[in-house]
C-alpha cells in the first residue's frame, strides 16, 4: 500500500491509506455511518466531521454500534 499509516481500530492494528478521511475508512469497513459513534484518539467526532478527520499515523479509532430493540 502506497503512503500507508499504522493505526488502531477496535484495538487491533491495521495498515491503512495515508490521507483517509473517518468517512472512508467506515465505507472501507462496510460499516454504515447513521448509526454509529466514532472516538479518535479519546475525542468523541461529530457525524458531520467524518468527512473532514484524517486518520494519521498511530491513531487509535473507536467505532461503536448503537444496536435498537428490546422493551422494558
């Protein structure tokens, strides 16, 4: 991979392109953007920051899930 950056997703290493945005590593991911939340490096994004945050070298990427359903 040509400009590739180490970073940590979920905790686990990955070799990822240099320059990708949080919007494009979730497409890269085939993970749908409408119901997760994204933490880079501690820092909880804002959906309409996806498309502007690169990822850089040695970034730590938390996405989480928000899973509906269930009743009380």
């Amino acid at each position: 991979m040509q400009n590739a950056i180490e970073i940590h997703v979920n905790g686990e290493a990955k070799t990822w392109r240099s320059g990708a945005t949080v919007a494009e590593l979730l497409t890269e991911l085939d993970i749908k953007t409408e119901r997760v939340a994204v933490e880079l490096n501690l820092e909880i994004l804002d959906r309409a920051a996806f498309g502007q945050r690169q990822v850089k070298d040695g970034d730590r990427v938390e996405i989480m899930s928000f899973i509906g359903g269930g009743s009380f």
